[in-house]
C-alpha cells in the first residue's frame, strides 16, 4: 500500500514517516511532496492509498489540494497533520471531505487511531 504525505518541511515529513513507522505502517511505500500542487500531481501519478497533508503550504495549501483532487473525482483517503486545529478548521476540513486532522506534536497512537481503518 502507498502513503502519500505533503508538507513543506522536510523535516517535518521524516517526523511523520518515522511516526508512520512507530505506528506499524513499516510495510507500506511512503511519497513525499513539497507542496500541495506536487501532492496533486503524485497523488493523480501514483494512486496512494491513503493521503496525510499539512495545511500550511506554499503554491498550493493542504485545503486547496483535497478539493482539487474530490473536483477530480478521486476519493482517496485524505488526513491532515497540521498544528492549527481550530474548530472552524476542522469543519472546513470535514466539509470537503477530509477522513481526520491530527495535531502536532502527535503520537504514534494517534496515527494508529485515525488511519488503521485505511491501512492493513
């Protein structure tokens, strides 16, 4: 299975993918993406099973990426990990029709809680 992840930090993506890992997720291939607009192009390329995006990124923000990819049609599992989580966020997020927001600093446990549904 394929994970996608798309954060501007790279620092930030090897925090999530070590944590994907903690969480029991060691088997599955994990693409990175910059930004949301490469996130769109690699998600439309490689077809991930399951998608975790910050909200907070250049050309293209994490909110703008779910919702060109649910305009495309494609309903893959979306997640974000971003350190705002404010209610009208996480209504926003539901709204187009994210599956979780998690918020940083996170725990393997939190990965597991949201993404074991989407994961085997």
């Amino acid at each position: 299975m394929k994970i996608l992840i798309a954060d501007d930090s790279k620092a930030m993506r090897s925090i999530v993918v070590r944590t994907l890992r903690q969480a029991g997720y060691s088997g599955h291939k994990i693409i990175e993406a910059e930004d949301g607009a490469q996130g769109l192009a690699l998600a439309r390329d490689e077809e991930p099973d399951l998608i975790i995006s910050d909200w907070n990124m250049p050309q293209m923000n994490g909110l703008e990426f779910l919702k060109a990819l649910r305009a495309d049609g494609v309903e893959t599992p979306f997640g974000f990990v971003t350190t705002e989580a404010s209610p009208e966020m996480r209504v926003m997020a539901a709204e187009a029709g994210a599956a979780f927001l998690i918020t940083k600093p996170f725990t393997p446990e939190d990965f597991q809680q949201h993404c074991d549904r989407f994961l085997d």
